[in-house]
C-alpha cells in the first residue's frame, strides 16, 4: 500500500470512530439516493429469502436437503461427478405401494389397485423432478445470477462511496482546523461525486430491471401450474381406474369359508372323520351326498332359463336349458354350482331349482 492510501485509511478510521464515538457530523446523502439504497437493500434480502423458501418448497425436508449437499460437497472436494437426486416422497410412497402390493398379491383386486396405485405416484415423482429442473433453471439461478454479479457490483460502488466519504469529511473537518490543503479537499470531494454517481447508476440499473425478473417469476409460476395439471391428469386416471375396481369387487360374490381342522394322529381316537376332504365330527357321520340330498337321495340342481356370460373371476359360465349340480348358497342373490367340468358363482334369477340345497 502506497503512503497516500495509507494516509486515505487512517483518515477514514478517523472520521469514522469521530463518528460513532465523537458525535461528528458526516455529509448527509439526498433522499432519493438514501430510497434507492433501502429499496436495493430489500432486494438483497428478497433474492436471499426467496431463493432459500423455494428450495424448501421443492424439497421440503431439511435432513435430506442438508445430506444431499453434504454428498455434493464431497464429491466436489474428490474430484467425483454427483447426480444423486433428492428422494421426493411420492416417488417412497409409491415404492411403498408397489411393494406390498406384490406381497399381498397382484391376483386380489386390492393388491392390483394398490400397485396401480404405486406407479402412479412413481409417475407424479417424475413430474415433480421436472419441475424442479425447470424452477431451477428458469428462476433459482437467474436469481444466483443477480447475487453474485448485480448486487455484487451494487455493494461494491456502495462500499467505495462510504469510504471516499468518510476520507472526505475527515478532510473537511481538518481543514477547519488548518492543516489540510484546498486541493487534497478538492480531489477527495471530487472522488466522492465520482463514487456516488457510480453507486446511484449501478442501484437504477439494478432496480429498473421489472421487465426480466417479472419473466422469472412467469416463468416459475408457469412451471408450477404445468406439475399441477399434469398430477391432476395422472391422479384423475388413477381415481377412474380405482372407481372401476371398487364396482368389481362389490359384485364379485363372497365365498364362504370353512375353516379345515388339523387331522388327528395316526392311530389315536378321532373326534372327526373326513368327509369331502373336510372334518366333520363323529356325531354327525352321514355322508356328504347325504347331507346334500333333501329327500329321496337326489342331488341338489337347477336349470338354466337364460345363458349367462361371466364378467369377473370365479363366475359360473350358464347355457339355456343345461342343468347344474349346486354345490352351496353363496347369498340371497348368487349359487356356486358346476357344469361341464367347471365350477364357479352364477345369479339366482337366472336358474330355475330343481332339487333345492338343504336347509342349514
């Protein structure tokens, strides 16, 4: 540092502790200068505060974001390229859902429609990583943009002028008392229009910039607006498809389930004996034809009045005028019975009985 700057420093350490501590009078800027500084201030603050609620918004927990950076800076420090993206919970939710969907089994409807469900949350993880390319690109980093270099420079012709002004009055305030010359006062007066000029030019161009940051933010309401219409689209697609699976499982007839008891071991007095692979107490030891027979030893059947088309698993395939063994009443509506070597569910209305199952 050369004696002059020097010389510039201690006068500026000078006037500023006069200042704060002395109570000296420093030279008061206009107002529209100081509105111009308030108004570049809270846009320092704004790019500060926006930029960090609009990653929270695309990545609203704090620990993963925190991580993920921490990977990121790692991997920058070795050298090492890093695409790990952040695990958006729609994407885990639909993992979820697919998951237990295969464990309880794409073959019942609740487990179709809960995978269904998973990769249709899978499919809304995708558009939300869309979207926060495009907020990145269209919006975060225009706002990086004005950070490091517009009010870079702002700050800096600001700073400039605070120090040329504080060397300024500290001369004026000398020259009152004799010591300073008329040209070192000219020259720091001089310097001091110069910097405040600068300043006020770098703040105008900075916040007369409406047509450019009014851009961005369309830019990242429009991409907003698309990842909602399209998870509408992919959620309303879901919600059709599940309306249509609820129908199926509503009509589709209730089985009665027996519970099967544990055979006895070999050799030992059981208290049940198999009757049609079931076990049915010794009390009761008829045979199963017998139990289905109501009278005069004849099998339980009814006769097709009309031909019936199945529509969901397990129904019974009827043709007009064939006749059905009935194997039980599944409810007020449905009969399980078989027919040319099937066996399946089939409607009431559409059977006339013959020979009637027995009374429970």
């Amino acid at each position: 540092m050369s004696l002059a700057g020097f010389k510039k420093q201690i006068n500026k350490a000078n006037q500023y502790v006069s200042e704060k501590i002395g109570g000296a009078k420093g030279t008061e800027l206009d107002d529209e200068f100081l509105e111009m500084e308030k108004k570049t201030d809270a846009l320092g603050r704004m790019v500060d505060e926006l930029m960090a609620r609009t990653h929270e918004l695309l990545q609203p927990n704090p620990a993963s974001r925190a991580k993920l950076s921490a990977v990121k800076s790692i991997s920058k420090l070795r050298g090492q390229s890093n695409h790990t993206l952040y695990p958006q919970p729609e994407g885990q939710l639909g993992d979820c859902m697919v998951k237990y969907g295969k464990e309880i089994g794409e073959d019942t409807i609740f487990g179709q429609a809960l995978s269904e469900a998973g990769e249709s949350y899978r499919q809304l993880a995708e558009v939300k990583y869309s979207l926060e390319d495009n907020v990145k690109q269209n919006f975060i980093e225009p706002l990086q943009q004005l950070q490091a270099k517009e009010l870079k420079e702002v700050n800096h012709h600001r700073k400039k002028l605070q120090g040329r002004r504080l060397d300024f009055d500290c001369k004026k305030r000398k020259q009152e008392k004799g010591p300073a010359t008329e040209d070192d006062l000219h020259m720091a007066e001089d310097k001091f229009e110069e910097s405040k000029q600068m300043a006020e030019i770098a703040m105008q161009n900075l916040l007369d910039n409406d047509t450019d940051q009014v851009l961005q933010l369309s830019s990242f309401i429009e991409a907003e607006l698309t990842f909602h219409q399209q998870s509408a689209t992919i959620l309303q697609e879901l919600m059709e498809s599940l309306r249509v699976k609820c129908s199926e499982a509503v009509s589709k007839p209730r089985k009665e389930y027996v519970p099967r008891v544990i055979p006895r071991v070999e050799g030992s007095s059981p208290s049940h004996e198999k009757i049609d692979g079931l076990f049915a107490p010794k009390s009761s030891r008829t045979s199963s034809r017998e139990s289905l027979t109501p009278g005069g030893g004849k099998e339980p059947t009814c006769e097709a009045l009309y031909d019936f088309e199945p529509e969901n698993e397990g129904e019974l395939s009827l043709r007009e005028g064939e006749t059905i063994h009935l194997i039980s009443r599944i409810d007020e509506n449905w009969l399980e019975g078989s027919v040319r070597g099937q066996t399946g569910y089939f409607p009431v209305n559409y059977v006339k009985i013959l020979v009637d199952l027995p009374s429970e």
